[in-house]
C-alpha cells in the first residue's frame, strides 16, 4: 500500500478514488464551463434557460426509463464480482445489457409518442413539437450509458470511469460548441444530445478491453431472474431520482410562467454552478466509496468507520470550493456567463451555503442505500424535494427568484439531521469528534464570509478568499498526515505543509 493511516488502510482508497475520478470531474466541469460560456454568449439568458429546460426534461424521462439500473446494476455486478464465480458475474453482465437495452428502446419509442404533450405543456405557443420529440434519442442513450458506468462501476475500474468521461466530454464540448456557433438557436438540441451520444460510445470502446467481457454462457433462466430482481430493485431508486428531477422541472416550469423565462436563465446559472458542478465533485467521491461501502454494510462498525472516513475528506476537499464560491460569487457569474446574469449571483450565495449541509449529508445517505433501505431513502428524498419546491412556491411572491436560493438552503440544514438519525437508528452511526469539527468550522467559515459579502462585497471578497487559502493549507496538511511520507506524494504534501508552517498559515504544531 502506497497510501496508509494510522487507524487503517481505508484513507487508501478514498484518497485513490477521489484523486482519479476527481481529475476527471475537473476536467469535465472545465468543459462544462466552456460550453455554458459560448452558449451564454451566443444565446443570452433566455437560451440558457431553455437548454436547463431540455436538460432537466431528457433527465427526468431518463430516470424513469432506467428504472433505477445504474445503482442496481452496479450493487448486482460488484455482488457477483465478489462471489468470485465467472458464471454469476456472466449472467450479472448479460442481464443488466438486456435489461438497459430493452428499458432504453421502450422509454425512448414513449418519449417520442408523447412529445406533442410535452410541447404543449413546457414550451412557448407555437413552438414545433419535433425539438422535443429529438430528445427520445438522448432518453434512450441515456440509460445505455448508465448501463456501462453501472458495469465499470460495480466492476471497480474507478480509472476506466475517469477515462469514459473525460474523453466523452471533450468530444461533446467541440461538437457542441461547433453546432452552436454554426446554427445559433438550432443548435441547442444538438448540444443537448452530444452529451449521451459521447458518453455510450466512448463508454463502448472501454468496456470492449475489459479482459471480463470474455466469460462462460448464461441460461435464459438466469438472465430474465436477474433481470427482474434488477428492475424490482431499482424500481424504487427510479422513483426516487423521479421524484427529484421532476421536482426540479416543476419548478422550472413556475418560474417561466411566473417571472418569465429570462428569470428561468437566472436560476439556471445559478443551478448550473451550485447544484450540477458541486454535484459532480460530491458524485466523483461516491464512485468507489458506494460500491465498498455495500460490502461491509453489515459490519457497523467497519461501515461507520468507513462514512466517517469519507465524511472528513469530502469536507476537506469542499471547503476551500465552498468559501472560494461565496466570496468570488459575482465574478465567476461574469466569468462564466456574462453582466446579464448579475442576479443570479445573491442566489449561487444562498445556494452555495445551502451546500455545506448538502455535503456534510451525502456520505449518510449512501447508508440507507447500501444496506437496502430504499423506502427510506425514498422517503427521504421525496420529502426534502417536495418540501423545497413548496417553498419556493410559496414564497416567490414575497422573495421572487431569491427563494430558490433561500430555500434550498433551508431544505438541506433541516434535511441533515434528519438523515443523520436515520443513519443512526439503521447502524448506530455517530459523527467522530474530528468530523464534527470539520462540519462546524466550515459551516462557520461559510456564513461569516456569506454575510459580510452580502453587506460589503470587496470585503468579503478579500476574507473569502484569504479563509479559502488558509482551508487550502490545512486540507493539504491533514490529507499529509494520511498519506505514507515516504511515497512521492507524501513527500510533496510534507513540503507544501512546512512552507505554510513557516508562512505562518497554519501555525506550528
């Protein structure tokens, strides 16, 4: 092992995992940015909002029709891969291939027949049905590329991911930008699509060199018996990824009708920044973390030690982002987008301070998930969606399109004490003291900065930024201490922590 700690190997893993797959988040919000920056420029708010619309619209019809298969499916693969048996991860892979593919012809032949519905109700009047009725081809490549993250996932090929989505997302960043540039407005359905067109075939060539992909003949009867264990199992994690994406479409849908869709464009920036790329990073560190965790489930104390674990790197790593956000808010906007998006700035703030609880809560629920509880979890997830979109409903009257700032914020500092005890009712979970440190300082740090900028924004500026170095140096100072010193890596971490002893940024020991 190059990487140890005292209490165990674990850090490990999580450090690996997160190192590689992070890289490759970090390179795919890069691109990310880029595409949102040229559509920004060549659409203004009002194309940027209608892109969030498709995107939020091919999600939500992707998430019923996948029926849950990308967290079945990898629980079923890593399973089977732990057996050890040839033929039970044979008929594992074979069956969530069918499985994904016959999802995937079905929801995209229902998607198609109903796009004249769907124009009819999420569009401006007159607007061609057939925009919409493109996105059946995105639903159905959709779940096939879910498919293949869910087998390399379950597998455990964390550098094959990081591969997958790297390459599938500069591919779609050139072709999309291309396609924007050439065709203006009719070009969005085609940036739209890229994305799932990318992702299934770079996906296909990487599961292609996978040596497993050579194994013995399954039996009819033991395909169709995965299959429908895959579907009854995921059934109830469609239903919850159902209920969030179409939680997010209705809201959408509000503020178009409400404020109009330029304000739609506001959100979108604000969405785009907060909730998809901090989702990304949060997402990276669960490639891995899930599949292990699923394994240990049954030992609490191991599974305990292991959410704890992972609960203080993820912190370690979100609060230099989290602070650098809050501060900078303003001019990554600019940056981004363009002085036109302005007012989504004060909601990215209120968003941003919403993510502290967010990622502080994430590792918990992956506890309801590895152990089965997926009637919790749904629960869970359904509550704290139709609560923020009530919320937001309510509220825009009084606050306008700050509330979705506002209360998303709200949703998630009263969803994570609720998450916490049930975390703590299934295992005994309870944070360590180190963790709880972690959470508090960070969360203090956070609205400190979050409310000096709101009433002074050089001011603020300047903190935040300074806390965000400071978080900077003492994340690579407890990340050293988990690491071997007598590796490359640890060696390196060992000399930025005594520059930042001697700079007086972290103080002696």
């Amino acid at each position: 092992m190059h990487i140890l700690n005292r209490q165990g190997n674990s850090y490990h893993q999580i450090l690996r995992s997160s190192s590689i797959v992070g890289g490759a988040t970090v390179v795919n919000i890069l691109c990310g940015l880029i595409r949102i920056k040229v559509a920004a420029i060549v659409l203004g708010p009002l194309g940027i909002g209608y892109i969030g619309l498709l995107q939020n619209l091919l999600g939500t019809a992707a998430t019923v029709a996948s029926l849950g298969l990308r967290t079945s499916g990898t629980q079923m693969i890593a399973e089977a891969l732990a057996l050890g048996s040839p033929a039970a991860l044979a008929a594992s892979r074979r069956s969530l291939f069918w499985g994904s593919l016959m999802l995937a012809c079905i929801g995209g032949l229902s998607f198609w027949l109903a796009r004249d519905i769907l124009a009819a109700n999420l569009l401006r009047p007159g607007e061609p049905a057939i925009q919409i009725g493109w996105l059946s081809i995105g639903v159905a490549l959709t779940v096939m590329a879910g498919s293949q993250s869910a087998f390399m996932n379950g597998m455990r090929k964390v550098g094959h991911l990081a591969w997958v989505s790297v390459i599938s997302s500069a591919l779609a960043t050139a072709v999309g930008i291309a396609a924007l540039l050439f065709f203006s407005e009719y070009g969005v359905i085609a940036l739209v699509l890229i994305i799932p067109i990318c992702n299934v075939l770079v996906g296909y060539l990487f599961i292609r060199r996978l040596k497993t992909l050579v194994m013995p003949l399954s039996s009819f009867i033991d395909i169709v018996t995965n299959m429908r264990g895959l579907i009854a199992r995921g059934t109830i994690y469609m239903l919850s990824g159902l209920v969030v994406t179409a939680g997010e479409l209705v809201l959408r849908s509000f503020i178009t009708r409400e404020l109009g869709a330029a304000a739609l464009g506001q959100f979108q920036a604000s969405w785009t920044i907060s909730v998809t790329y901090m989702g990304l990073i949060v997402v990276a560190m669960s490639t891995d973390y899930f599949p292990r965790l699923s394994g240990i489930i049954r030992d609490h104390e191991a599974s305990n030690k292991l959410v704890n674990q992972q609960t203080e790197v993820t912190l370690l790593f979100a609060a230099p982002l989290v602070l650098f956000l809050i501060a900078g808010g303003s001019s990554i906007i600019d940056l981004m987008y363009s002085k036109e998006f302005g007012p989504a700035t004060e909601i990215l703030r209120w968003q941003i301070l919403g993510d502290v609880f967010k990622i502080a809560s994430w590792p918990l629920g992956y506890i309801l998930l590895a152990s089965g509880n997926a009637k919790a979890f749904f629960m869970y997830e359904s509550s704290t969606t139709i609560f923020y979109v009530l919320v937001c409903w309510f509220g825009m009257p009084y606050f306008g399109l700050y509330i979705t700032g506002i209360g998303y914020l709200i949703m998630y500092a009263t969803a994570l004490p609720v998450l916490y005890l049930l975390a703590n009712r299934r295992s005994g979970f309870v944070w360590t003291r180190g963790v709880s440190y972690e959470f508090v300082g960070m969360a203090c740090a956070a609205t400190i900065v979050f409310m000096v900028t709101s009433y002074h924004h050089f001011g603020g500026l300047i903190l935040g930024l300074s806390l965000s170095l400071v978080a900077t140096f003492r994340s690579l100072r407890r990340i050293g201490q988990m690491i071997d010193p007598e590796t490359k890596a640890g060696q390196l971490l060992t000399r930025v922590r005594d520059v930042a002893v001697r700079t007086r940024l972290l103080g002696g020991r």
